[in-house]
C-alpha cells in the first residue's frame, strides 16, 4: 500500500478502509506501527473518552482513519464511493504521463457486512460499474455474534459475488504464517482492472486461543491465562503489554523507509504536474481542499412572483442545472427516480459508467442505502461534492448510512423530493410523516424545506457552504407560488418573517414548504376579518436555533401565540408553536389538493384554527400551561 | 392458488405478495374477477380518497391484500415471514391426514425489488432455513424507471440465487399467450420442497403498446389512442372501459367454482380435525383470531426495591422467559445480538431451523431490515406474535420495514437493547441519540423506555395487549435500580408520578429509562436543600397522548416549571418540560457512567439545572414565551 504517515491525507494514497470496525485495535495498531500519530498510549487508551482510539473507527479523530466504521456494511459501500471518485477525479485529472489520481482500495470485512443488504446493493453497482481497484479482502471465518455461520449464513458468497460480475479467488490459509498464498491473490486482483475483486481467506477466530474457532471470542476478552499462552506460542514476551519486539520495529522502519520514498516520488511528479498542466493542478487543489471555485453561486438568480409557479423540485432543477455548471466537482444521481427527482440536467447529461468515467450523473439503481453509503465515500475521497436523489419518505431506507454522513461530517447533499401527502396517489407507503422529523433530530444534519423557488436557491446555498455537515432538501411534488417576501437570505437564518402585519400582532403562523403559500393566503383571509397576523416561513430548524436570542424573539414575539402549518407530523412543534396543523396519522391515496384538504390543509382550516388560538390565549390565564 | 373470496381470511389460503406494489391495478383486477368484494366501480375508484383500491395494496383495506407493498423489496421479504409462519404452525398444528397448515407463498415483484439490499438479506436468509414452499415470479423486463437495468443492474440475478441456496429456472416467453411453460415452471417449483423457487420470467413491459420496452410506459399513462389500438389487439372492445368479456367472465365463474369445492373440503377436514384434535384445534383458532391465552399476564411478579439491580435488557430477559412460557405463539430472535439483547431463554431454545420447524428462535443473522420485513410478515399470516431484537441505533437500518408495521396495524415486539450512550464504549456508530425520536414521531407506533423491571413488565403487557400495532421496547445495557414507586400500571398511562412531594412544588422532574433513578436521586439532594420535586417516570409519550386533560395536568400541574432528563436528543421535549437535559450531540467512546457524567447526566447537574429553572421562572414574566 501507498501511504504517507506524515502527510495522511496525501491524495495518491491508496485507501484502507475496516468494514468490520469492531477489530479497530488491529487497525490502531498498524497505524502505529507504521507511523501514524498514534502512540503506544493512545493504544493504552483505548475506547476511552476523548482518545483518539475509541471503540470503532472515526475518521476526522484519528489519522489513517478513511471513513467511520462499525455499523456493518457501511466500510464495503463506502470503498464503492471512494472507487468511484478516485476513477472520476482520475478521468478529470489525469494527463499522459500523469496520474496524479491512481490508488487502490483495499477493504477487509467480516460475514456480519457480507449479510448486510446495503453492502448487496453497493457490491452489485460496483459490479455493474466494473471498479477495478476495489479490492476486498473476506476474513472468512465462519462466526458470528450468535455462533457459527451456518445458524444463518450458508450461501456461497464467491458465487454470489461472482453473479455481481467480480472477481473471486480464495485463499485457505489465512493463519497460517506462510502469507505468500495471500500476496499472490492481492497481485492477481490488482491485475484484473475491469473488475473488482474479492479474495474470500479462511481464517479461525481468535487462532492460537483457547476458545479459537468459537463466538466465545468475538466480543470478551481472552482472560489473562489464555493471553499469555497465546504470546508465549506466538514468541512474544508473555509477562509485556505493549510492547513492540525490536524484529518488528526494524521491520517498519524499512517500510516506512519504502513509504516515504513512494511518497517523495509522487511529490516530484505532482510538482511537473503542476508546471505543465496549472489548471488542473490548482483545481485538483482546490477541489481536494474542499474549496468551491470562485464565485460559483454568482449566477444564481432570484425569482417574482411573476415568475411560473414551480414544485420545488422544478425550482431544485433549475438550481441545479446552474450549480453543475458553476461547480465541476458536482458528482450524483438517483436511486432510480431521476424524472421524479429532476436531478439530471444539461451539465451532468453524461452517466458515469464503466465506459465514461468522466461522467458526472451516477445511475445508483434502486439502492437507497448503498447510494448514501456510496456518497460518504466520494466524499471522504475528497475532490467531489456528492449528492443523492430520492422520495423523501426512502430516507426510512437509508437513516444507517446518513447518520454517518452527519457523524463523520460530510457534504453531502440530500435531494429528497415529493415531500408530504401532497405527492398524492402514490398513497401512505410513499407519503413521508415522520421523516422531516426524524431527520432534524439527527445531530448535524441540515434539513431544509423551502417554500418556494428563491428558498430552494437558499437552501442550495447553505447546503454548499456547509462543509462539515449533510443536508436535506426536502421538496414538493405540488407546486408552490413565488412569494413577495420569500428570500435566499431569510433561509440562511432558518426562519423569518415572510409576511407582516402593520400593528401590533394577534397570531404568528409559522409554516413550511408549500404550507406557506396556504398559510400566506389564510393571513390575507384573516386580514379581511380585521385579524393582525404575521407568516413566518421556517425552512430549517437547526440554522433558527442557531440564530441570537434576539432574533429568535423578533420572529416571534413574546406574548404572541404562534399557529404552525406543515404537512407532517406535528410532533416536535411545541417548541415554536401553541397550535399545530400538522399529520397525526399516516397519508392516504388520492389527489394531491384532494389530500391537501382532507388533512386540514385549507383556507378555512387554518383561519379557523388561528382564530381559535386567538381566542384561547386570551382566555387563557397567563401560565407556563403546555399546549396538550 | 387455493383462497376463498367469500372468507378472504381462510386460514387454509396459498398467500399471494404483489412486491413491485405499484402494479397493483392488475392485482384488483384479478381479485374482482376471482369473485373478491371489488368491483367495477371500486376499480374505477383506483387511487381516490376512501377508496379500496389505493396506489399501492394496502393489507387491512383490500380484500385480498396480504401485505402492504410498495416501498420495493419489502413483498418478497414478508413472503419470507409468511413461510416462516406457515411451517411453523404446520408443524405445531398438522397432524397425521390433517394438514390444517398447508400452503404455498407467491411473490411477483420486479427488478426494483431485486436490487434493495432487503430482499437479498431475506432471500439469504430463506436460503438458509429451505424455506420451499416460497415460489418467486420475477418479472424479468430489463426497464426500470430510469431506463434500462444496463445502466445499474447487470448482474446476474439467478446465479445470485443459486449462490442464496434457491431452485432457480428461466422462462423466455413471458409475453406469449401460451403460458405452458409458465405453468411447468410453477409446478416444478411446486415440486422441489427443500429450497425456495426463483422463475425469471422474461417479458417485455407495456407488451403490444407503442412504448413497449422502454421505461416511458413504465410510469406514465399510454394515450388514449394508443390503449385503443392495444384494445383491439388484444380482441378488446377498443370504445369500452372497463367491460369484462364474456369468456373471461365465463372463464373466472368456473374458476370460483373450483376455488369453492377447495375451501369446503378444507373445511370438512377441519371439522374432523376438531373432532380428532379439540385442544390444538382451539389453540390454532384462538392463535389465529389474534387473541392470546387466557391468563397469559399471571405469571409477571412485581419487583421491589431489595430486588438485584438490572439492567432493563436483564429484566426483559426475565420477563420474555415467563411471556415465552405462557404465549406459545410468541416467536422472534436478533439480528445476531443474542448474547447482548438476551432475547433466547428457556421456552424457546430450540433455534427455528430446515431442521427444527417447531423451534421458535429465529437466528436472523446480520439482518436487521430483513428481520423487520420478515416480522411483518409472521404477524401477517396469523396465529403468531413476533418479536425481533437488536440494538436500538440499528432501528435505522430497518425503518422501511418498521413504518410498515406500524401503517398495517401489525403487532410485532421490537426489542432493542443498547438504548443510550449509557452503551459505553462502542462509541458514537453505536449509541442512538435521535433514534427514540424517530421511532416516536411514526404514527401508531408505541414506544417504551422502561425505568426497572417493573415498567418493562408493564411495557411487555401494553405491547402485548395492543393487537394493532407494533411497539418498541428501548432496554438498558446499565443497571436500573428498582424504584419504590414504579409500577406496571403506571406505564399503561404513560406517564406517572413515581416519587412525589408533600407540599406544593417547585419542580416536576420527568424522565425516562435509566435517567428516572438519577432523577430520583436528584431529588433527594433537592429535597434536602429544601426544594419541593416531583419525579415523573416518562416511559412512553403516545400511550400519554391518550390519557384525559385531567390526568395530564395531575401529572405536570399548571404553573409548575418542568425539567426532563433523557439520554438522547431532546428534540420534542418542549412539549412537556420548560427545559432540558439531554444529547445536543452525538456520544463519544467510553465507560457508560463516565460518558453519562461527561454529557450532564450527573445528580450535581440535574440538580443545578432544576434550581435555575426555578429561578428563572420566578422571574420570568407570565407570558407565552417558549424555552429557546
């Protein structure tokens, strides 16, 4: 493997990624061993609070780390990613003479992510994308948690992997000191290039131990006794901890020796690189810096309402087709839904494929969760900003993936479209309730709804200019009116007020979405009737919460009882709220207005429920009376 | 197929799963010309408001309807629960020349449903356990919605199921009327009895349309000029809507009468069968009425506070031994977590295997969103209460799957064990913090976190008692002291004063799971420095939700500031308290307690932060202001 211990995040280096994270102290280890920052007492620390050796691989938390593993299946998916955006970047960047992009990815996992269905999907696209420097190595041992792989694992992997389309060797001696046979299998599957490949390598569980070949070893320690003996067979020092044989020592010095001079060789070509292709060199930079080029959001415009009324997944298509142009390291596509999705447009018209490499749209079949899980990976690649297109309600899919995306801080962005009932006749399988909820409670994800076409520009803004965080565009079927005071400012702030009224306030609605047309056409209703009401539009939750105490309590005053609009669960609303019109059951089939309607999404519903908050509170005793 | 329209419940029926649920207007077809209660004007109300016939078949609202499809991957995954059931019960309930359970599962689905990882984890797992009663129609057309499947999904699908174990055969001409070879394929599958069938069935989509083969005719609708000349093609009548041929009227009358003759002969066995077999004849009828056995509660003990300290996962494990005794119908395993969710005890042993049809612990393996789908698809056939368990972070991989339990009204036990970053130190991959978010934000699905064992007795009896819809159950890896004042009744309210005051309060504490014992010893503390607190144990919010405007504001009395302690993100809180101490974050690697204290779950800081509520409600204005 190539790799720069002093330098981790060299772009030429091949990636590693530990699909099977619980066995990260392997990994800490070699990193160690080879040279990595990371000290015997960082591998004393162990699983400890703020060490930089904690229970499962972390990337951004330790060096060497590529991605965060440990939920199984996700490592495997991830090197898909990372694959595609090496070949990508590769095709872009490469010149005769010079390929500044070209590395392997090495994966080892275990059976737990073999049976995962998301490694499935992913295996299946990097067959069908014929990834040829994805190299996974199967640490085939036949146990699992619950015992051996016979209680539920009996198919033919090879086989299985083999009908992917890769390729597949094995290997029989996993434990044994003889490692000739496993080098051998690597060199052959570097040499098949069309094609990915996977070395399935027989191995026993805890060899040497005691209880070797059993699940007893797979999470509990083997108890001092058993230690000892297993180092003392394996002519170790049994009474050491932590202690490194000098043969091993000197061992990785060479290697590390070998690693740098592999490092200083790609250096002196990047530097020709640089004074003979300048452009690309300075944009390769950029890009793997996760810089956006100059001025890209610059041709972004903003729209009137006499502009065509659009669904905000129209509006995200005309952003987007802006967006592709401005920023060439844009790289996605859908699970599948790409004329409901409307992500494919004029700059991105060529697929990524096994036969055009520089394509930038990524068909990813009907693979929610490999999709998400393939987009950490181009992300943690560097060099590409990923997105991924599906129905709103899929993200129940994908939630394993995407809360990686927020933990490990990635760009990422969502682009999650027919957001609510009003999708219409697709009925409640296909109509998301609780998934805007589920998404803003994530930690670090971003989770914008936009009301209209200068929100959606907005929201593309902010998902942009975030480069440590995922976001969600959550956009509609139905379409939503250009508003007067809709604005791509207001959504930097979360929410803000779209419409007012002249004196002092009676009722604040708040909405989301195309809510906020409705709730603007209520307010004129409720105006007529001598109501003073203001609108507050509130895209994204987390970046309100972020705002001052002061403008929060300018968007809604103290004292003013707020009506919230939005056509999903209402559940979490208490917070900004003293009244909801929201979902409190599932969808149902039928017309989008039909359903719009039915669910309490009217005029008249919402100026009636307004009217009855207004009332209520000034009933009400003042109090600290939760609205139940 | 063996069913009775006229008792579309018959127990004895060969179930039927449309997976690419989007087909389904064929599916109501053939159910009104099979005699079911469907009728022309009910197909003509395909996709309306109140209609029996929505976008997507929905179990519960259609005759016919085993399960809810749609989301792709989920049918044929539940087929695999639906043959878990029938073997189960076949060999629980046959008796020599008595086969009462006796039935073959058809799936039809699409390519869409063989690309989701779901479908491969479950097919794997069928593979495994030799389920060969499962016969798979796979529509084989080459085009899904974004083109054709070269773009995305070249593999080599049979040879992936030879790989899982199944029998598999291909059959080329899907489109000709001649459909011998179809029905010879279908009998040889019938045939092989030890492993489930795959038939590739190759056809072109939109056959005899202007768009045949290309995904323009997948979604959208063909053009009355076009459906006209297909009409006329076919022999249709090309002016007529919704007119049945005389022949095919012919045809389905004779086809009834057949259908008729099956279902009265199984009803005279079964008349012999409850003659010969009275006591299995009961139990199979009252098991699959959904009904469970007198006195199945009798056997939980209240716990006391001299009982030992466990974790809840420990007490579940204690409980689940009685429930597995009293309830022979309850059947479930882990997702490969068994020694962490402790979820096979005595009663239930024997592994459900090829080999052990009669066990009733279900080895999923490290499946957990195929373990969900097939779950569902237990609970759909009848006669079994399933249960599936693994850690609570891993909800997130299944909540395609789980969202369907809870829109098809299925009781399935989810036991999720790990519930917080009280889990220590796997670290942050592993800990859920939005998750008892998520799971609570879906409609009809109940959500518990236990306090000690007598709460999680409680919740194992609300689960259990609820027929009509699936509940989680977030258990503890930390230990839960049992508190003087919990009690399984007060869970049934969802929320209840487990420690009061004497005289008027100051505070209202309200926590839930392992946080209600440190809210308890926080109130001593508070108590000693002469603060008035109540504690409330907060178990689950929507069986709250359902309880009267009285027993609400008992419970949280107007005026009285509230401070909720949990483990987990405190989005939604706002509803119930007036400040929060919870996860703003995601967790970190390390000991369980010494993660709690470093994110505030320490008695010093729930007793600081109850002191400063106090105070500033003291001095806060009575106003309508929110806790931002």
């Amino acid at each position: 493997m190539n790799y720069s211990p002093q330098n981790p995040k060299w772009s030429g280096r091949d990636r590693f990624v530990l699909s099977n994270g619980h066995a990260c102290a392997l990994q800490y280890t070699m990193l160690h061993l080879a040279g990595y920052n990371i000290s015997l007492d960082d591998l004393k620390n162990f699983r400890q609070i703020d060490s930089i050796t904690p229970g499962h691989p972390e990337v951004g938390v330790t060096d060497g780390i590529e991605v965060s593993t440990g939920p199984l299946g996700q490592g495997i998916s991830n090197a898909v990613g990372l694959a595609i955006a090496e070949t990508n970047l590769a095709a872009r960047f490469n010149k005769p003479g010079f390929k500044v992009i070209d590395n392997f990815t090495y994966v080892i996992c275990g059976d737990g992510c073999l049976q995962e269905g998301v490694s499935g999907e992913a295996s299946s696209l990097a067959g069908t994308l014929g990834l040829g420097k994805v190299i996974v190595l199967y640490d085939d041992n036949n146990i699992t948690i619950d015992g051996g792989t016979d209680l539920s694992f009996t198919e033919d992997v090879l086989k299985r992997y083999e009908a992917y389309g890769w390729h597949t060797q094995s290997v029989n001696n996993g434990d044994s000191a003889e490692i000739g046979d496993m080098r051998a299998a690597v060199k052959n599957a570097q040499e098949v290039t069309d094609r990915p490949s996977m070395i399935s390598i027989k191995t026993v569980i805890g060899y040497g131990a005691a209880k070797q070949g059993t699940a007893g070893v797979h999470g509990a320690p083997l108890g001092d006794a058993d230690i000892k003996k297993v180092k003392a067979d394996f002519g170790l020092n049994p009474e050491a901890s932590f202690e490194v044989p000098a043969e091993v020592t000197s061992f990785y010095s060479e290697v590390q020796e070998k690693s740098k001079a592999t490092y200083e060789a790609y250096e002196t070509m990047f530097k020709a690189y640089t004074a003979a292709f300048p452009t690309e060199s300075a944009e390769l930079t950029r890009s793997m810096a996760g810089k956006l080029p100059e001025g890209w959001a610059s041709k972004l415009t903003k729209y009137t309402p006499e502009d065509k009324t659009l669904a905000t997944r129209q509006s995200s298509q005309q952003v987007l087709s802006k967006l592709v142009d401005a920023i060439p390291e844009l790289i996605g596509g859908s699970a599948d839904l790409t004329p409901s999705n409307l992500t494919k447009v004029e700059g991105n018209k060529l697929d990524y494929s096994k036969d055009s490499r520089d394509g930038r749209y990524i068909r990813f079949g009907v693979r929610e969760h490999a999709m998400c899980s393939i987009s950490n990976g181009i992300c943690a690649y560097g060099g590409s900003v990923p997105f991924a297109a599906t129905f709103l309600v899929f993200a129940g899919y994908a939630l394993g993936a995407m809360r990686l995306s927020a933990l490990s801080h990635f760009r990422v962005l969502y682009i999650y479209t027919h957001d609510s009932i009003g999708l219409g006749e697709d009925g409640p399988t296909h109509q998301p309730i609780e998934t805007l909820i589920s998404l803003r409670s994530i930690p670090n994800m971003t989770v914008m709804r936009p009301a209209d076409a200068n929100e959606v520009t907005g929201a593309y803004v902010q998902a942009l200019e975030n480069a440590h965080g995922p976001t969600v565009l959550a956009l509609s079927r139905q379409g939503c009116v250009n508003l007067p005071g809709s604005s791509a400012e207001g959504v930097a702030k979360g929410a803000y007020v779209v419409e007012d009224a002249t004196g002092p306030l009676d009722v604040v609605i708040v909405a989301s979405g195309s809510e906020v047309q409705l709730s603007v056409s209520a307010s004129a209703e409720l105006k007529a009737k001598g109501v003073s009401v203001r609108v507050v539009s509130f895209p994204c939750w987390s970046l309100f919460e972020k705002q001052s105490a002061e403008y929060k309590s300018s968007v809604f005053p103290n004292g003013i009882p707020v009506l919230s609009v939005e056509a999903a669960s209402t559940f979490g609303w208490a917070k900004y709220s003293h009244g909801s019109i929201g979902m409190t059951s599932f969808g149902a089939s039928g017309k989008g207005p039909a359903l719009m309607a039915h669910f309490g999404f009217s005029v008249e519903n919402v100026v009636a429920k307004a009217q009855k908050l207004i009332e209520t509170y000034k009933r009400a005793a003042p109090s600290l009376e939760r609205p139940f």
